[in-house]
C-alpha cells in the first residue's frame, strides 16, 4: 500500500563542518557506502521503490549517485572492482528516483511539504538519511513501521529511549502505552529541556505519514528557532485522530555527530558481512 519514500536532503549539515562545505551529508561515507544509499536500502527493503529526494543548492552528487557513470563504468568493466558498485546498480535498476529543491530552509516540517508534489494523496514514509537505522536479525526500521501501518492506518513515528540529559535534541512524546513498543501519542514536544520533557522517548528520523499531514503542516505556525516543525503538525494530527510511536528492533546511530558517525564506521565495518555482502570479499576493507 506504501510505495513511496521521502528524504529530506535539502540541509546543511553544519554539524559536521567542514566536511558538509563542498559535500551532502547524506554523501558522506560509511565504511564505502554513503549514508543515503543505506536509506533507499531500507526502503527498498520495504517494498518502497519510488524514491523522491529533497535537496537543496550544491547537492547535485546525490542525483549522479543514484545514475549511470559512463566512464567510471566503462573504466572498470571486466574488472574486481565492478562488483563495488553492484548495489547501488540494484537501486538504479529497482527503484524510480524523483528530485525537487528546497529554496529556504525552513524546518523539516517546511521540508517534507516541499516533497508534495512528488508524493501526492497518499501515504508514504520518510528516511532522514542521516539517522542510520540497521536492524541484523530481521526486518529493517520501515520494514516494521509499513507492517504496522497496513494494521493501524494511520501516521507512525519511530522512537528510541535515550538519556534525559540529551531530550533536548530531540522531540519526544508521551502517551498511551497499547503494547510495550507502541504508544498511542498524547503529547509531543520539540527539543525541550530536560526538566520539561514529558518523557525520555525520543522521536528519530522514520516516518509514516498520511497525506493530510501536508494541509497540517501548511497550517503550522514557525516553532523553535523560527522552523517549521513536523512535530507541531504531527500533534494536530494526534488531536484529531490518531498518531502512533513505535519502538522499533535494531540500532540507530546518529551520523550527523562525530561519535555516532565514528560508532557506525566500526559497526558497519564489523558487521560488514551483514550489512553488505558484497563488501566482505572487497579487496580495499582490510583492517589496519
């Protein structure tokens, strides 16, 4: 029923300045293969083949990624180093790529409306690439969520338990436990402070989200720092029906900082057998 997937991709990674100058942050490489390409992935994995990418000024490798380069191709055919880029040719093969810019940056919430008209009246999901999500035992992050979502119907955010001292990186909901990883949300709040947050259950980058989320993010007023926030339009949509948090199976790192980035090189790096078969006989991962 889900088939496609929103990335937002339009920002600028200040965060990891300055590698994010000259270079997405969704390009950035995990052992050798960039964030963005772990998401469609995931999606892919999901069942959702059609990829539509919000990007932004001097993002213009993320669209030469997912394509054919002739000469490199050409360059290496007959070669060992073909079979390096045989994931990313399964994407290009299985997946439909669709690509508009963000003009402002203006929130994620201004972000995801952006990606409108590449998604349409239906409901889709959306990867914040930057949040790698991997999951070895079974199905991936959106995997779980689409599963749940052909059972409840409605949006549904990914959440994770984290440290009160670090609540006020994230939104976090509270609300109604249904089972012990779904919460029925009653409340979402953006970033607080620790001592205002209604709960350590951290809100990370997967999303389902129903259409009519679009007309509730048009009718969102700017929040913290001036943006436009999804969670704002996501507590509306709460009031007015029904919004679910899902604690989901597998290991989130956050590569938009150092550490969770530097965790993810040496997970995927171990794992790699796992995470991409391909890698495990590539002649370039030899450990030092």
């Amino acid at each position: 029923m889900i088939k496609k997937c929103l990335f937002p991709a339009a920002g600028y990674g200040t965060r990891f300045l300055p590698a994010t100058k000259s270079m997405p942050k969704e390009m950035l490489p995990v052992v050798d293969t960039p964030l963005i390409q772990y998401g469609v992935e995931e999606a892919l994995q999901a069942g959702l083949h059609e990829i539509a990418i919000v990007t932004g000024r001097g993002k213009r490798s993320l669209e030469d990624h997912f394509d054919i380069s002739y000469e490199l191709e050409h360059e290496i055919s007959n070669t060992g180093k073909e079979k390096s880029l045989s994931g990313v040719r399964h994407l290009i093969d299985q997946c439909t790529f669709s690509y508009t810019r963000q003009i402002e940056m203006k929130g994620l919430g201004h972000a995801i409306l952006t990606g409108r008209s590449l998604i349409g009246d239906e409901a889709f999901a959306v990867v914040l690439a930057d949040d790698l999500c991997l999951n070895l035992e079974g199905d991936g992050v959106l995997a779980q969520m689409v599963k749940l979502y052909e059972q409840f119907r409605c949006s549904i955010v990914a959440i994770q338990e984290v440290p009160m001292e670090e609540v006020s990186r994230y939104g976090v909901i509270a609300g109604e436990a249904l089972r012990d990883d779904i919460f029925r949300i009653e409340r979402m709040v953006e970033k607080p402070n620790p001592e205002d947050a209604p709960s350590n259950l951290a809100i990370i980058g997967r999303y389902i989200l129903t259409p009519d989320i679009f007309e509730l993010i048009e009718q969102t007023e700017p929040g913290k720092s001036g943006e436009i926030q999804i969670t704002d339009a996501l507590m509306k949509q709460a009031q007015q029906g029904c919004v679910l948090a899902y604690k989901f199976k597998g290991r989130r790192f956050d590569c938009g900082s150092a550490e969770g980035y530097v965790q993810a090189t040496n997970f995927c790096f171990e794992n790699r057998h796992k995470t991409h078969p391909v890698m495990t006989a590539s002649p370039q991962l030899k450990a030092v």
